[in-house]
C-alpha cells in the first residue's frame, strides 16, 4: 500500500511537471510574438521610388538589396520601386508629368542641372563612368570580321542591321548618334551620312546634329526608346548589332567591338575633342516643346534627390550608402566604374559631404524662359542695327512659295512649301541694299554665306530639277527668310532659316539655305574668285562653294609667326577629282595615290608649285589659304 501511494505521488508530480512545462513553453511562444510585434511595430516602413536610367537597372537592384538588410539596423523597413527609363524621359517625368520620386539617377549627368536643379533638387551628383561599345552575337553577320578600326564599313553592308535608342529619351542613343559624327571626324569619311542621314530622319549642320520631335529609323537602323530594348532584338537575331554601354555588355554576357577612345566618350583628356560635336533634343517647357543642345562629353551618371522627395530622409540614406565603399563594391561587381571621388554641386546635405568633392554651381544653370526673345539681328551699310523677335518678323510683308535643295552629294531634298519674309523686305528696315554691297547671312554657330546684289535680288544662282540634273532657271527666284515649311514652324533647322522660292518649283544650291540664321548684315561688295580642278574630271569652285565647304572639312594651322590659316585639306580638294567619285566614302583614291602622280598648283599670278601625290596621303597640313587665293 505504501508503494502505491509513492508510485502515485511521483505521477502526480510527473503530471503536474507537464503541465507546469506546458505553461511555461506557451508563455514563451506568446512573449516571442508579443516582441516581434513590438519588432515591427517599431520598425518605420518606407517605400523608396527612383527614376533610373535603364543601364543602371542591374547595379541599383543590387544595391537595393544590400540597402534594405542594412536599413533594418537604421529602424527602417524599406521596400523599391524602381522606374527604368531613358534619362531624358526620366526626368520629364518630373518636369513635364509631375511625378514624384525620391531620387533620380541618369546616365548624363548634365540632364541634372538642365532640367531639374534649381527647380527641382537643391544638389546633384556626379558619381560613376561608362563608354560606348558595338555589341552583337555570334549570329550576328560578318561578326568574324568586325574590328574596332572596320566596324562602321561592317554596319554600312547592305544586308545589316543595326540598333541604337532615342536621341530625345535615352543617352546612350544621342551618344551613339553623336559617336557617329566623332567617327566621320576621326576617319574623314562619310561615316555619318552613311548610317545616320541616309537611314534616319536625323540630319547635321557640320557638327551641330538636328534631331526631329518624332525620330524614325528604316528597316536597317532600328531605333527604340531605351537603349537596353535593343538586347532582344539582338538575342532574337532581329538586328545584327547594338550601340550600348560596356557595362550593360559585360552584365549580359554579350560580345562587343571596342571603339577608339576619340569615338567611345570615355576619355577625359579627351574631352575637348569630343566637345567639337553637339546634338539638339527636343524639351517640354509648358504647354510647348522647345529645343536644347547638348554638347558631346565624357560619360558620367548622375544622381539626386528631389526636394520634396515622400521619403527624403531615407531617400538621404540610401545616397550614403550607395557613394559609400559599399555602394562601389556594388557597382564595382556589376562592371561599373565609380569616379574616384564623387562630385557635387548645389547646396550639399550633411549626410554626403565626407562623400563627395563639393563644387560651385550659378543658379543660372536653370532653363528661363524668354518672353520677348531677340531671334534676328540685321546690320544695314552704315551699321545700323534692327533686332527683331519672331513677333516682329512676323509682322512684316511674306511670302508664300516652294523650294527645294541639293546637296554637296548630290541628295535633293523638297520641293517644299515654305513662308517668310524676302531678304529684300529685311534690308529695308536697315537703308536697302545697293549694288556695290553684299549680304552675309550669319548662322547661331558662326557659319556664314555671302549672298550677292544680284542673288538678292533673285538672280545667278544654279538650278536644278528634282531629279538633281542642271537645268537652266525658269521663272522667278525669292530669296526668304523663312518661318514656316509646309504650315508649320521650322523645327529641325529653325527657327530661322534661308529658302530660295521658285515659282516653278526649281532646286537651288544646299549650301544657301543657311539653317539656324542669327544675322543678316549689310558688308562692301567682296572680290570673288572661282578656284579650278582638274583631274580625271573637271570642277569649278567658288567663293561661295569654298566657304560652305569649310563648315563640313575646315582645317586650321598656325605657321611660326602665330598666324592661323583656315583652308581645305589639299587631299579632300584632290579626291573630288581623281576619279568619278567626288564625295563618297573613299573619294580620295589611295590606290592610285601610291601608284604616284603630279600635282600642280597654279596662283593667280603664275606662280607654281608642284607636288607628288604619295606625299598628301595621310597628311592635313596643306591647304588653299582663302587670304591669298592660292
């Protein structure tokens, strides 16, 4: 009895023990919630939107993630949403859209001060590196061949095609396009007209690069909003080869041609070569869109945050981290260069200045918006001066007509309908024009054309048909400035620019229709000359021809007493003669060229000098100097 009363204790006990554990086990489960409610709780949630370019997608996402475990040791529990886009269209999503992001981050750092600070952001940030690279696959066509020093003769071929992005939305694609105007400067070839003009509605003034609202590719050089939409198109075999950033290359495995540093916008010390070549792209200011130009520079990306960023101050923390060593490790293994030290501009928030290089920055950078602006300066012969607005343009007598041009290649362009004002209503406001003076007609970049009594007043000029054969002039000829083409406003070239109405429809000489015109001025009659070639065929230029040439092939040189001469490359004046190919890719004949012939200059004078060919072959130096006519 005695055992059983123990045996029966010690269940009891052992009962009890389990329920006590029971309890204990319950309580700990409700205390663990209970402190990870109060976890949460004391958590701060936050979302973070960033307006990014679409090459930054893949190291952003990257550091998105190591952010948000580090930002749980800040008290913050945060969540991404990442926009990619074109850089343009990025921050017209601020500008024209009024959308709201915490931060910003493009491929053109440029864009920052062009359209969003002061306005929008009181700082912004130059923080990382690219370069341009041809990418393609081992599908691609001709990719056995293609080289760094070939590949615009590759892209050129008939039955390739080629991609790059939108010069008005996306960097890299008014990149590309100026990249393209580098090349042809680089190689003296008509590399640009070759991929860009003749398969694009995007044109050039010498280096300045027009691109239209709507940019159009054809069925050879495909275009796209960003540059990143290229890659299925080039994994799918739809295209054969893409203009990208390396980085974005190396982050999708994909092969690429490297280009010489004077073409890829890599180089800084490079910069004032690439600065030679600008593009306008097209803004939304208002209501209306208006043009910017931007000049060619080397790569580098941007960031801010918005002054009225939802979630500023983690939006400031995520900056920290992203110029920190950690955000370079990030970058670093997504195959994307950091500066060596960040630079900022603008008032900079306390949170980055051990971070950065801190410069100054005027206020003007800011677009303003002028109501009244002045678009035309005329210069009469005792030198008046009329400074009219497009208002007042418009408010003189006008005239309505077509006109069309031909190019130095032979490409004619119109007939299109045109409205302005005749040069000769112009030169009223400043005294007329007499018939021992001349017209120069000055464009915004400084190119010029002389325009005589005679042309003024419609006549001696070279007509053509629109099939671009030399036909004699018929019916009357109106030189114009003009502000309208086929009914509306002058976009591409414009807003002012030369028109030569005819009233049957004639085409005219290219190298008159000055686009961009700034000035009309009223000079002293100018001696004119015509400069005569002979080769395999026969040429004749003048002063005109001459001077419109030096836009596009204008070379300088300073002798020993520092005196700058500007002419034309003899080879380039050479090759328009040598064989029949006067102004395509490889007008100059190498071959014969190495095979050797004479060449005679010939002064006004008499005076002589004779040249052997092998020694213009790779050479600039030798020029026909317009100051003494040889």
């Amino acid at each position: 009895m005695k055992g059983r009363v123990i045996l029966i204790a010690v269940l009891l006990l052992l009962v009890a023990g389990c329920v006590i554990t029971g309890c204990v086990q319950q309580n700990t489960q409700q205390e663990t919630q209970q402190k990870a409610q109060g976890t949460q709780q004391e958590m701060q949630q936050a979302t973070l939107t960033i307006f990014n370019a679409g090459s930054l997608t893949i190291p952003l996402q990257d550091t998105n993630k190591e952010f948000k475990e580090y930002a749980k040791s800040l008290g913050y529990s945060v969540d991404f949403k990442l926009e990619a886009s074109g850089s343009v269209k990025a921050v017209r999503k601020v500008t024209d859209l009024g959308m709201k992001p915490d931060i910003v981050a493009v491929a053109d750092y440029s864009l920052l001060p062009q359209f969003l600070y002061p306005k929008y952001t009181d700082f912004y940030v130059l923080f990382a590196t690219n370069e341009l690279v041809l990418c393609y696959t081992g599908n691609s066509k001709y990719s056995n061949e293609i080289s760094g020093e070939n590949w615009y003769e590759i892209l050129a071929r008939k039955d390739v095609k080629y991609g790059f992005s939108n010069p008005n939305i996306d960097p890299c694609g008014y990149r590309t396009v100026m990249a393209m105007k580098l090349a042809e400067m680089k190689h003296k070839k008509t590399i640009f007209e070759d991929l860009i003009v003749k398969h694009t509605n995007i044109e050039a003034d010498g280096n300045r690069i027009i691109t239209p609202k709507v940019v159009e590719g054809d069925d050879k050089a495909i275009i796209r909003d960003k540059s990143v939409d290229l890659l299925s198109l080039l994994e799918s075999n739809s295209i054969d080869y893409a203009f990208e950033y390396k980085s974005v290359a190396l982050q999708h495995g994909l092969k690429f041609v490297e280009l010489p540093d004077e073409i890829n916008l890599k180089s800084f010390s490079l910069a004032g070569w690439y600065g030679q070549v600008s593009i306008t792209v097209w803004k939304k200011e208002g209501n209306e869109f208006v043009q910017k130009e931007l000049k060619a520079k080397p790569i580098i990306y941007g960031v801010t945050v918005l002054r009225d960023a939802p979630s500023k101050e983690i939006a400031m923390k995520y900056l920290s981290f992203l110029l920190s060593d950690k955000g370079r490790e990030v970058f670093a293994r997504n195959h994307q260069d950091f500066l060596e030290k960040p630079v900022a501009f603008g008032n900079i928030p306390d949170e980055i200045k051990d971070l950065v290089e801190v410069k100054s920055v005027s206020s003007s950078t800011e677009t303003k918006k002028e109501t009244k602006k002045v678009e035309l300066t005329i210069v009469g012969p005792n030198n008046e001066v009329k400074e009219l607005t497009m208002d007042d343009i418009k408010s003189l007598p006008a005239v309505e007509g077509k006109g069309g041009l031909i190019t130095s290649t032979g490409v004619v362009k119109g007939p299109h309908t045109y409205k302005g004002v005749p040069l000769t209503e112009l030169l009223k406001l400043v005294n007329g024009l007499s018939p021992d003076c001349d017209v120069k007609v000055v464009a915004e970049d400084g190119y010029e054309m002389l325009f005589t009594y005679d042309q003024v007043m419609g006549h001696n000029f070279t007509t053509y048909d629109t099939q671009g054969n030399e036909v004699p002039p018929k019916g009357d000829l109106t030189p114009i400035l003009a502000y309208e083409m086929n009914g509306e406003p002058i976009e591409k070239s414009g807003p002012l620019k030369i028109a030569i109405l005819s009233s049957e429809g004639q085409i005219t000489e290219g190298h008159f229709w000055v686009k961009f015109v700034k000035k009309i001025e009223v000079v002293p009659k100018t001696k004119t000359w015509t400069l005569t070639l002979k080769g395999a065929i026969e040429e004749n230029l003048t002063l005109n021809d001459f001077v419109s040439a030096l836009k596009y092939h204008g070379a300088n040189w300073t002798d020993e007493n520092g005196q700058t001469w500007t002419g034309i490359p003899l080879w380039l004046l050479v090759g328009r003669v040598d064989d029949e190919n006067k102004h395509e890719d490889g007008a100059f004949n190498d071959e014969l060229a190495k095979k050797g012939y004479k060449i005679k200059l010939i002064a006004s004078d008499g005076y002589t000098v004779l040249l052997n060919s092998t020694d213009i072959m790779n050479l600039t130096a030798h020029h026909f100097q317009r100051n003494t006519g040889h």
